[in-house]
C-alpha cells in the first residue's frame, strides 16, 4: 500500500484529491497548520501531520515512508503582493523539496497552472513546450518562478517530478463559484469583452483522475501536463447561469484593455487598504481572452480524457450548494 503526502489537503482540490487517493487504497498523510475538526473533516481518515511550508524547521520528517508527493498549498487568490505569493509559491515549495530530498520519494507532482504561462496575451492553442511570459501578476509569475525551481531541484537532486497546469477548475468550492456569487451578492457584476471569450473550464473530477494518471505512469516523470475540458461554454453562459441561481443577472460589459487597467488600480489600492479588490488583472485577463490550451500531450500520453460533462459538473455544484443552503430558497 503506498504512503501519498498531499499539502493544501484541506483546498478544493486538495480534499477532492484526498478522497480520491483513500478510494484507491491509498494510506494518506495530510500537511496541516493546526489540529483543528475543520482540518479533519477535510479526510478523517488522514494522518495529519502539523506543519507549515512556509517553516521548514516544521518539516523534518513529513515526507518519511512516504512514495508519492501532491503539493498543492499555495496562496489561491487572485490579488495580493508579490512577496505574498512568493513567500508559499516558490519558498514554500523550497522547503518541502528539501524535505523531499532526504527521503525516496518516487514522484513529486507540483500543481501550477495554466497561467504560468502568462495570461496578458491569449493562450489558445499553446502546449507544453510554448515559451511562457513574465506579466507583472504576482499569482501567474510566482507559479513560473516554482516551476523552474522544481525543474532545477529535479535535476540537482534526482526527485522525479510532475508538473500540473489546470485550467480554470470548477466544481463544489470552487472560487469560480464561491467568487462570483459572492460578487453578485455585494453588486452589479460586469462581463468582460461581452463574456465571449471561452471558459476553458475543467471540472475537479476530471482534474484529479488526470492528475492521478499523471502521477502513477513512469512516461510522466519530468514531464508538465495541461487539464482542460474541451465542451466549456463562453463565460457569459457561464456566468449568468449562476447568476441566474440567485435570481440575478448581469448586461454591463468592460472592454479588456479597460478592465485590466481598473484591475491595476484596483490591486494598488488594496495594498494600501488590505482589503479585496472588486477587479483584479487576471480576472479580466482571464474572463477577457481565449485561454483553450492544447491537452493533447495529457490524452496522448496518459490516455486522458474528460469523463464528466461540463452540464453534469454544474448539475452536481447546483445540488452541492442547494444542500447546503447557499442558494435561495434552499434554507
């Protein structure tokens, strides 16, 4: 039975990954920054191990006996400093390969993100191998800056690793549906460029079976991955079927150029004020410009594909949030 230690247990993915590596048979060790029941119900049949990235001296053994690592903790939001993600992104993930190299893992599998690439230009169509591009964005240059790390800590050490890109993950949680029905209860939420630009979603299932996939073939180890669904809708379907939910809706529109120079402004007032901005570059970047990578290396190569349906994905997120009352008419 193989020992997988996963960090960012208690995120989205991360607790959808745990479930999943449990249903194999897997025994699972869980990083966690506290003891809390929160971080329990998260997998409460993990071994949680306390510790924190951002400590290495908290790390000392975490990975012992252990053949797999999912490191997946990182600073998920779409504004902040530089120094904010870089603290988590890159020296966080310092630390754990560090803990790594003292033990035989087998396989650290990093997750980044499609983003890495550089979302101030479209992105459709880009593999793997595309040249990425430094955009000023403290989320998308930090994921860049722990890639390389990884590569070159690969190479030093002999860790064989994995890297993960995802789309934009959706699913029960996810920050683009927390987010944006969040967004609508506080006021009018524009659309950028019309919302016509593609989604390019992947569903947290499908994520995770690839990832897993990923994880397990000998033909991964050094190799990076993109997951995207390939049956996305544009984001204004996508976003005015939650808006619909909550009986809103939404008609305004923000041209791209426009909408990244309010997100700028927006993100250097809240680094003065500590408190969230109501746009962010990479949102409008993200909502604003086609993103469809190419998956083919993942079906290639591993013999991917996605097996949830976009429909059946918001179906099963409709019933997540209805049972637990986020909708109305639901409590």
């Amino acid at each position: 039975m193989k020992k997988i230690l996963v960090t960012g247990a208690s995120g989205f993915i991360g607790s959808q990954l745990c479930t999943a590596l449990l249903k194999m048979g897997c025994e699972v060790r869980i990083l966690s920054r506290s003891h809390s029941p929160a971080r329990q119900q998260t997998a409460p049949r993990c071994e949680v191990y306390p510790g924190d990235i951002t400590r290495p001296e908290s790390l000392k053994g975490v990975a012992k006996n252990v053949s797999h690592v999912f490191h997946l903790a990182s600073r998920v939001t779409d504004w902040g400093s530089y120094n904010d993600f870089y603290e988590t992104a890159v020296e966080g993930t310092r630390h754990i390969l560090e803990a790594c190299m003292e033990e035989k893992v087998e396989r650290f599998v990093y997750f980044s993100s499609c983003a890495a690439l550089g979302f101030c230009r479209p992105t459709r169509g880009l593999d793997e191998e595309a040249p990425a591009i430094r955009t000023g964005i403290p989320y998308s240059d930090t994921k860049l800056d722990a890639e390389i790390l990884v590569r070159q800590v690969s190479h030093s050490s002999g860790i064989p690793v994995t890297i993960i890109r995802p789309a934009n993950v959706i699913g029960p949680e996810s920050l683009w549906t927390r987010d944006v029905l969040q967004a609508f209860q506080k006021g009018p939420v524009p659309l950028i460029a019309g919302g016509r630009a593609p989604g390019a979603f992947i569903s947290v299932d499908n994520l995770v079976e690839g990832s897993l996939l990923a994880a397990f073939s000998p033909r991964a180890a050094g190799r990076t991955y993109h997951f995207m669904d390939g049956d996305s809708p544009d984001w204004r379907t996508y976003i005015q079927t939650l808006a619909g939910w909550i009986g809103k809706s939404t008609t305004a529109s923000l041209p791209v150029g426009l909408a990244w120079k309010l997100g700028g402004a927006a993100e250097w007032l809240s680094g003065l004020t500590g408190k969230r901005p109501p746009i962010s570059r990479i949102s409008a970047a993200i909502m604003g410009m086609d993103h469809s990578v190419s998956t083919q290396r993942a079906k290639e190569e591993l013999g991917w594909q996605s097996r949830v349906s976009y429909n059946e994905s918001m179906e099963k997120i409709r019933s997540h949030l209805t049972a637990h009352n986020k909708l109305p008419g639901t409590q």
